[in-house]
C-alpha cells in the first residue's frame, strides 16, 4: 500500500477497540514494521480510540471514528478523527513517574511511542490525531 | 482475556491470558479485589499469555499493589513478553514491581 491511503470506520464502543487494533497491526505488518513498532501502534490506536469514547464522545456509543492509514516508504502517517467534544492538550499533565499513578499514563504512552504527534482541533467539530512513526526507529 | 488463579503456599498465582485493555481489564480488577477480600496479599501474576496491554491495564496492576502494600504484602510479574516490558520501563513501573523471567524465581522470592 505504499503511498495509498486505506480507512477503517469504527463506532465508539469499547468492543471495537480490538478491531482497531488489528487493522494498523496488519496494515503496519504487511509494510515490513517490525514488532516492537506494530505493539506501539496497536498501543497507540487504543489508548487514543479510548480516550476519544471516554471524553470526546462522553460514553455514546453510536459516534463515529474513522482512522486512516498512509505508508510511505519507512513512514507511517495514521490519523484518526472524531466529532466530539474537542481535545485540549493543555488539560494534559504528564504522570509523575516517581508516583505510581492508576491514571494519566495513556497519552503519555501515545508521546512516547510515537515520533510524531498533534491534535488538530482546527475543524468546526472534533479533532484530528495525527501520528507519524518511523520503521525501526526506536524510542 | 482467561484469568486463572492457583495457589503456592501463601502465595496468590494468577495467569492472565489475552488482551488487557479498557474493554477486559475491569474483569481483571474483580478478580484482584475478590482474591484481597478473601485474605489474599502476595501475588505472582503470570503474563506468558498476555500479547496486549494499554494504560487501563497498567492501572489494575498499580491498584492491586497500592492495596497489597497496606498489609505489606507484594506483587511480583513473571514472564512478561519484550514488548510488554518496554511499557513497564516507560512508565517506570518497572521499579515498583519485581520482575521476573520465570515463574518459579517469582514465587521464590517471596521466601
């Protein structure tokens, strides 16, 4: 699929959370990602879908989430929009990593494990994640 | 996800098998706060089947020892997979769980 860009539709339930996560496993395998990236990806696609169920669309399970792929050479660009309630970084707060925390640790992981991140609340309705990470490129 | 609980003398064994993420991972709370109300406070969790976890999984975990920790007892990971260890690592919490290859070395070092 280099270059051409593949689109999943999911609703925001967390049952869907797993087809999520296989779509970019497969999509990121068949690209020749190795392990550690695809479980990062996997990671990311579900802390990110959760995050937007729980405070984009307040628990409604009937929105709509629509993640796209695009695969350039060693590039991988993965968006994933959504009609809610905007997300705003600056309520974000890293985890103290000193405290064990049973909260705060989701877009911490997203930061960390991918080598590109930011949300774009420029549309008149929800937001667009977009996330780019490097084949191989270890963090 | 399967969640199967043995005993080793006073020593809670829990093997988890599947994906613990925000869907399964409440199932997996139960079945720690089960284990606690029935007296339950060192605990070996078996992550050899465990190929998937995300924050809210990490959560349960951290939950557990918060609890353990007030009747000082502990809990300790086994056989944690590469992947699966790197999110231990950066989110620190590698340094609040003993981590081990096998499952016997865990269960020993509650001795």
């Amino acid at each position: 699929m280099n270059g051409e860009k593949d689109t999943l539709l999911i609703k925001s339930r967390l049952d869907q959370l797993t087809k999520a996560r296989n779509w970019i496993a497969e999509k990121a395998q068949a690209a020749g990602f190795p392990p550690d990236d695809v479980f990062a990806l996997k990671l990311a696609v579900s802390e990110a879908c959760a995050n937007i169920i729980r405070h984009a669309y307040e628990g409604a399970e009937d929105k709509d989430i629509i993640l796209s792929v695009c695969i350039e050479g060693d590039k991988l660009l993965l968006t994933i929009r959504d009609f809610g309630k905007k997300f705003d970084l600056s309520c974000y707060k890293p985890p103290e990593l000193d405290r064990p925390s049973e909260s705060g640790y989701g877009i911490y992981l997203i930061m960390e494990l991918m080598d590109e991140v930011e949300y774009d609340t420029s549309p008149s309705k929800g937001t667009i994640l977009r996330i780019v990470k490097y084949k191989g490129k270890s963090r | 996800m399967k969640i199967e609980v043995t005993k080793e003398n006073d020593i809670a064994i829990v093997a988890v098998e599947g994906e613990i993420d925000v869907e399964t991972s409440p199932q997996l709370r139960e079945r720690f706060d089960e284990l606690l109300a029935q007296g339950e406070h060192n605990f070996v969790i078996d992550m050899g089947g465990v190929d998937f976890i995300d924050s809210s999984g990490l959560a349960a975990f951290v939950r557990l020892f918060k609890r353990v920790r007030v009747g000082e007892g502990d809990v300790k990971l086994c056989c944690v997979r590469p992947e699966i260890l790197k999110i231990f690592e950066l989110t620190r919490l590698n340094r609040v769980f003993d981590i081990f290859e096998a499952r016997t070395e865990a269960v020993k070092s509650f001795q």
